[in-house]
C-alpha cells in the first residue's frame, strides 16, 4: 500500500488544524505555507475534507477552515480510507471477490495480505489526531533539548 500526495496532505492539513482548535481558523495561505502544499492542490484537497466531513470553513476576516469535530474523534485510519479508499494491500482480499480467483482457497500469500491488512488497520485505526498533535509537540520539545545539548 503506498499513500498519495492527496492522502498525505490530507493527514498535514488535518493535524494542522487540530493545533488551531477549538477556536482557531486557518486561511489557505497559511496552511499552504506552514505545511508545504501547493495552493491550488491544497483547495482541492480542503474541498475532499469538507465533502468528508472532517473540515469546515467560514468565510470573513477571522475566517478560514477548522476541523468539523475533535482531534481526539478523527482517526488516521478515517481520513486514509476516505481518501484512498479499502485498504486492502492486494484486490482478492477485498470482500467478495475471493471467488476471482481460482487459487483463493489454497493461496498462503492471501493469508499473509489479509494479517497486513489487519496489521495496518490495528495502526491507524487506533491513532487519533489529538495523539499525533501530542507526538508532534513531543518531537518538538526533544528537538529543542537536542539543539541545546
């Protein structure tokens, strides 16, 4: 499984804007410097969030986008597969089409999709953004305290 641009930028955008909450807004060329996107892929992809439902926006001089809902209430796992879709890391273990193929029954690699998958799942499924923001500060403090060392 290999993530896109879109997906990555997606999880930036998103972890930006859970710094800003609950009060904060961001305008897009803000997060489009901080976090390094191209603008006009970044309003592409702010309008896939908002069609997702994990961003909002609004419009006047303290204006901009903010998360629809708490950090703590997204998971990586959401965002991943509403931008990507399934993540399955190999099609004849999406459900249903096991009868594709022939070797189905008797496959040990489909065996070891299926644990990839579940592993996968059980990581980013479990991982909120109130989590990654805590990371992130975390990696920031030690950057300090290595920099002073």
């Amino acid at each position: 499984m290999q993530i896109s641009h879109k997906t990555d930028y997606s999880l930036k955008i998103i972890l930006y804007l859970s710094s800003k909450y609950p009060d904060g807004t961001a305008q897009i060329k803000k997060i489009a410097s901080s976090q390094d996107i191209p603008r006009k892929f970044l309003e592409q992809v702010l309008l896939l969030l908002k069609k997702g439902g994990f961003v909002l926006s609004k419009q006047g001089p303290k204006g901009g986008y903010f998360l629809a809902k708490p950090p703590e209430e997204i998971l990586v796992g959401d965002v991943v597969r509403f931008v990507e879709g399934p993540i399955h890391p190999i099609s004849c273990i999406e459900p249903g089409l096991e009868e594709s193929c022939s070797f189905a029954s008797v496959c040990v690699f489909r065996d070891i999709w299926i644990d990839v998958e579940a592993a996968i799942s059980g990581i980013v499924d479990n991982i909120n953004f109130k989590d990654l923001l805590q990371r992130e500060q975390e990696k920031h403090r030690q950057m300090v305290l290595d920099y002073q060392i």
